[in-house]
C-alpha cells in the first residue's frame, strides 16, 4: 500500500529541506508521479541542479494565509494583519502562488493553511498544511525558464501543473505532487501597429496586441488604451488573459461585436510536451494552434506569448438597473416579479444581441442588477434599444426601482473600475464556491412559447440554488456570446457559444469547510440547478471554464463536436498526457491519484473508506522505467 497525503506547510524553508519534504503519490496511467520514496526520483542535488539551471527560480510553496497560524514558521502578525486585510481581493490572491481564488481548489479536505472569510483576522492554533497547493513551484519570467522546468520534468516523469493567476472553477491549475509551472510574472506587452507573423504572411496584420502569459486583464487594458485600442477580454481585472480564459474561449462585452478572445487569436508562442519552444499559427503547427484557440489551458502546451487582434476604441455605453422586488405572501415561493422580469429581458435579448449590446444581469429572488452595454461612439442607440424594457421595469408596481440610468464611459478601463467592483462584492476570492452553466441557443427566444419554457428553467435552477445555499447564491445571465460571430472552423470553441444569446450560471458560495459529506452532498445536487436547462438544450453546452466540475457528459458539454479532433492533436503532440488536468481534453485518469482529492469524487480503485488526504490509499503502485 502506498499512502497519498498532501504536504504539511510548516517545515524550516531551506530548499535542501524542501526538497526532502515531497510527500508520496501512487502511479497513474500516464506515469509522471514519481516520489521522493522511490529510487528514481530525482536526488537532492540534481534538484539544485535543477534551481541552478533556473537562476534560483525554483522556489518552495508558502500558503497565503501561512503567517496566520501559531504554528507555521512563517508566523507574523503583522504581515497576517496585511493577508487578512485583503482576504478576499483577487488581485492580491492572485501575486501569491500559495492561493487560489476559490479555496475548493486550494484545500484539501480537512487541510488546509486558509482562513474564515467571514472573520480572516483571526490567527489559527491548527496546522497549517499545503493542501492541494504543489511543495515546490518554477516562478517563469521567461520562455527559457518553461523550457527547463519542461524538459526537468519530463526526464524524471514528474507530473505538472501550470498556475497562471489561479481563476480556475476546476482545480485543474493546483495539485499536490506535482512541479507547478507559475507563468504569473510572464507579463510583458508590446503593440504592433504593422504586425507580421512567424513565416505565415496570411495573418500579417495591422493593430496587434501582444501579451505575456501573465498579463492581467487590467494591466493589459490600460496599456493597449494608451494606443486607443480595445482588447476583447473580460470583466474581471485580475485574470490573466492568456492563459484558461484565452485558451478556453475568454468572454467580455466586446462578444457580440468582436466575438471571443479566441476569435482574435493570430499567433502563440508555446512549449510543448517535448520540451520544445515554438511560434504557432495558421501556417505553423496550424492543428495545434487551432486547439489552442478553444480547447483550453494546461493541455496542448504551455502558452508563453498570446498575439491577438485589437480594434479601435469607442465609448461604453451603459445602462444600469438596480431593483427590488416587491413581495406578498407565498409570492417569494412563486417570485411573480422577477418571473416578469426574465420574460422581459429574454423577450428583448434577440433584438439586442443583433445589435451588438451585451452585458450581465444578476438575479435573486427578491432583487436584481442589471448591466446592459453597448460599445458604440453612438451614443443614442443603447437608449432607443432598450427604451421599451425601461419603461416595462419603471412602470411595474411589483419593481421598486433604485437605480435606472444611462451612463457612457469614454473609456473601457473606466467602465472596468465599475465591473471590478461587482465582482469583488459577488465573486470574492478566499471562499468556497459551488457553480454550474448553460448556454442558452437562440432558439428559446424566438416565440412567446419558447421564451416562457426558458424563463421557467432559469427559476427552477434559482429556486433550487436559493434553497441549497438561501444567502449568498446568485444566478447570472450573461450576455457576451459571439452569435455574431459564427467564425466557421476558424476555433475550436465549443459550437454552442456561436448559437447562444444567454451563458446563464448558478452560483453560491461559503466561508467555513462544511465537512466532506455535507460538501459533497451540495456539490453533487447544485449540479441539478441546470438540469432544468439541460432539458430544454440537449446536445447543447456549457463554457468549459465556468461549469460544475463533476458534469457527466463533459466532452460533449465543454467541447461539442471538436472533442474528436481535439482528441486527436492532444495525441498526435502529447501522447504520453503530459499535461493532465480535470476534464480537459484526454482526460481519462479517473483513478490518478491527483483526482482522488476532488470534492465529491470518489475512485472505484480507493481502498478503504476514508476521504482525506491522508488516509486515501492505492491498492497498486510501480515505478515508470
């Protein structure tokens, strides 16, 4: 028998000590998981060797909240004052390789090094453990630093895992027993006014943006805005652009006007599995490059250098909505406002989205929010779209309006101080998250009768969200799909993005582990918050970044009908998976050891019945020759 444990945190920080501290794993079927307990895995010296060969680079992992607890090493009140201080700010969690947004994804179990969200500035007595957090990290500034720790790798059939800024709702960016490659300080920018392309004349271009693997949202806004130009990103200014989100499709407002991220890819540079650096684009490696425009992060290669098409800045117009519902009786069983309300919005949205207005709308029971946005120098159009929907809300005595205005941002950045704020209030980093997503076609907004049919499956999911988690669950309904956009064969995006109007996600979050069966029991059901949307969508999809990480028909709900060809190119550039992560495409290790320590997952090969880290056994276990 050979015991899987996460790693305790609270060991003396020398890298000789480091480097005697990794924990044993069990084999897997791609075999990158040796352990220090085996006499193939690497010896000391050849790990300083290897820090050597990286300038010093390769670095032991220290949890965020490490200088919180009595017991750590690291133990400083001041600097815990600082950690507690910005708990819950993503763009703090994110410069910190020891932390995840998302703490499902940085705990393991009952170990944990992590703090209460809800009262952070309380030091802890207990251990303070890794958790799911790799021991030892390769902090990337350079393609040449991916190379070595690829190729380190890769001779002594270690498994990896790539970290960009940690935005991640599938743990598929953090894993115990693995070497982490963190491409955070990868965050160059350049801007090309006349660009041409690695050997490819057919993708030179003019106005091309260039990032860095680690170039967050906010940075590279602001800089491409220096050269008035827009970036197809999101609205979230921590996540990193390059890495799952611009992989995996990456949605903003932009999405009806310009489409996905993916849509304005034209050029990568990557490392791939043999350890080799290379440019990619329609005439170089143009099957790779096409898997990665679509087929997600940590899977073909590791992405260094994202080139994209930018476009000349306009205003952002914005039309806000913030009300709340009036309510009597049983009414908040049978929510009658915000039933009329959807109607309304989903009534509207086909005129809307063909003219290129997208936006967010967030919904509860008793209230709603709503953000709809046109990236347009007309600054009269927004109004006159949305003229009708305004006076259905202002007019509704069961709507209390507390805000209804029009504002245009002469600016994206200025518009993104607004989007920063929502997300810290209704997506903060430093809790657990249950989330699950559809993607809505086109079809169900055609006729009265397919309107109302879509209304309904949207409450029954809140309605079933609002009872599993009654405070903080929040149901979205995002409007930044590329439905104008249809792009032929151009990405490998899942198909259903091209059809939809609506990317509707269920979400709720906890501060305090809830222990593993009652978390696995809210896991497990909040995956039926979108069953009703399932029904009335099948063979349909969900964005391959923002679903439940315990779906079923994975390949078919994050890829669609590429899952085939992208099989096939994972195959053809990395036959031996090795890059491995939760339901990418290849995934197929269901009994690996680095799954075992999922939520709600339970292996048929586990021996025994204890669920934590350090009681989850294999009943086999070789050495790979």
């Amino acid at each position: 028998m050979v015991q899987i444990s996460c790693s305790p945190a609270n060991a003396a920080p020398s890298l000789v000590a480091l480097l005697s501290l990794f924990f044993t794993t069990s084999a897997s079927p791609s075999e990158y998981n040796r352990h220090t307990g085996q006499s193939c895995w690497p010896s000391t010296k050849k790990w300083e060797s290897f820090n050597s060969s990286l300038s010093g680079r390769l670095h032991r992992t220290v949890p965020y909240s490490a200088t919180c607890y009595y017991s750590s090493p690291y133990y400083d009140p001041s600097a815990c004052f600082v950690a507690a201080e910005n708990y819950t700010t993503n763009q703090v969690r994110t410069d910190v390789y020891g932390a995840a947004t998302s703490l499902n994804w940085e705990v393991c179990h009952a170990e944990t090094c992590a703090l209460n969200a809800a009262s952070p500035s309380k030091s802890l007595s207990d251990d303070c453990h890794l958790g799911r957090l790799s021991s030892l990290y390769v902090d990337a500034s350079e393609p040449k630093h991916v190379v070595t720790a690829v190729k380190f790798a890769k001779k002594h059939n270690l498994r990896v895992t790539v970290k960009n800024t940690g935005h991640d709702y599938f743990g598929r960016s953090t894993s115990p027993n693995t070497l982490a490659i963190w491409t955070h300080h990868m965050n160059t920018m350049k801007y090309h006014a006349d660009f041409t392309a690695s050997k490819c004349p057919v993708s030179n271009s003019q106005h091309i943006g260039e990032i860095g693997a680690g170039a967050q949202a906010s940075s590279v806004y602001s800089y491409f805005q220096g050269f008035n130009m827009d970036v197809t990103g999101g609205n979230e200014g921590s996540v990193g652009l390059a890495g799952g989100f611009g992989q995996g499709g990456g949605h903003g407002v932009f999405g009806p006007s310009y489409g996905l991220m993916v849509d304005n890819a034209v050029e990568f540079d990557v490392v791939t599995a043999d350890g080799q650096f290379r440019t990619i684009n329609r005439c170089n490696d143009p099957e790779l490059f096409w898997a990665m425009r679509g087929g997600g992060g940590g899977t073909f290669a590791i992405l260094t250098s994202y080139r994209f098409q930018l476009h000349p800045a306009v205003d952002i117009n914005v039309y806000q909505l913030e009300a709340n519902f009036t309510l009597h009786g049983n009414e908040t069983a049978n929510y009658p406002a915000l039933e009329q309300l959807l109607t309304q919005h989903a009534t509207n949205q086909l005129v809307w989205s063909h003219h290129n207005i997208s936006g967010h709308a967030y919904y509860w029971p008793t209230k709603a929010e709503i953000y709809l946005v046109l990236p347009s120098n007309d600054q009269t159009a927004l109004k006159s779209l949305t003229s009708e929907f305004v006076s259905f809300v202002t007019n509704n005595p069961l709507i209390r309006v507390g805000k209804s205005t029009y504002t245009t941002y002469p600016k994206y950045t200025e518009f993104l101080q607004v989007t920063n704020k929502i997300a810290a209030k209704l997506t903060p980093g430093g809790i657990f998250g249950a989330v699950a997503g559809r993607l809505m076609p086109e079809s169900l907004f055609e006729t009265p009768h397919t309107v109302t049919d879509l209304v309904k499956a949207v409450l029954d999911g809140i309605r079933l969200s609002n009872k599993l988690l009654p405070k903080t669950s929040v149901s979205q309904v995002i409007m930044t799909t590329p439905v104008n956009h249809q792009n032929g064969d151009a990405t490998s995006v899942n198909p259903a993005w091209r059809s939809a109007l609506w990317h509707v996600l269920m979400t709720g979050g906890w501060t305090e582990q809830l222990g593993s069966l009652a978390e696995k029991e809210l896991l497990e059901t909040w995956l039926n918050t979108v069953e009703p949307m399932k029904e009335l969508t099948p063979g349909g999809g969900c964005y391959l970044n923002e679903g439940h990480y315990l779906e079923p028909k994975w390949q078919e709900t994050f890829f669609g009908s590429n899952y085939r060809e992208l099989l096939r190119i994972k195959k053809k550039y990395d036959p031996d998976h090795f890059f491995d992560c939760w339901k990418c495409v290849g995934w197929q290790n269901s009994s690996e050891y680095v799954f075992f320590l999922f939520p709600g997952f339970s292996p048929g090969t586990v021996v025994g019945n204890k669920a934590n880290c350090e009681n989850q056994q294999r009943s086999s276990y070789s050495c790979y020759n």
